[in-house]
C-alpha cells in the first residue's frame, strides 16, 4: 500500500502507508508528480481523479511508482443504435421509406 494509488473519480490522489504523500498534475510536463502532502498544505492541493481526461489516464499508466489501481479511464458511452450506425453505415428507415423499398 504504500506506493499504490487507489483511484476513485472525483478522489485526491493519496497514497503511502500514513496516508501521507499524494500526486499533483504539472500542466506543463503533461505528468504526475509525487510531493509529500505536508510540503503542500494539503490534501486540497492534491490533484482529484477524473477518469473522464485521456491525457490524465495516460499519465497514470506510466507511473512507475506509485502504482495508479482502479479505473483510469472510462470512456463516454454511445447509445446502441448509435453505435451500430458509425460502424456499419446504417441509418433508421421509417416505415414509409420500407414500404417503398419492399415495393
């Protein structure tokens, strides 16, 4: 426990067996960094968990330590019928449409 990170959306991101260290995001770099929450002030200052940002679901998984555990990344969810139009190129057809089809 003490270099893994358990990620829970919305979280700051603690870690250590005192619960004492934690992550904050540098824009800068595109990159976690690991601080002592105590050189920080606090938790506050710690970045929070958004399984919603790719460029954030990258950095964890190239952590080598602390180790990111949970959900990184969890895509936006198309409906059914959404889906199934992008992939094979189908579009609903109203009923008059089919009847003039079927002739």
């Amino acid at each position: 426990p003490d270099a893994i990170v358990e990620l829970a959306h919305g979280a700051p991101m603690v870690f250590g067996k005192t619960r004492d260290k934690g992550l904050v995001w540098n824009g800068e770099t595109a990159s976690f960094e690991v601080v002592h929450i105590a050189d920080v002030g606090s938790e506050d200052a710690l970045a929070r968990h958004d399984e919603g940002i790719l460029t954030r679901a990258f950095a964890l998984a190239r952590l080598e330590a602390p180790v990111a555990l949970g959900v990184l990344y969890a895509a936006p969810a198309r409906d059914f019928v959404d889906a199934r139009e992008s992939v094979i190129g189908t579009k609903r057809m109203d009923r008059e449409a089919l009847r003039a089809l079927l002739g």
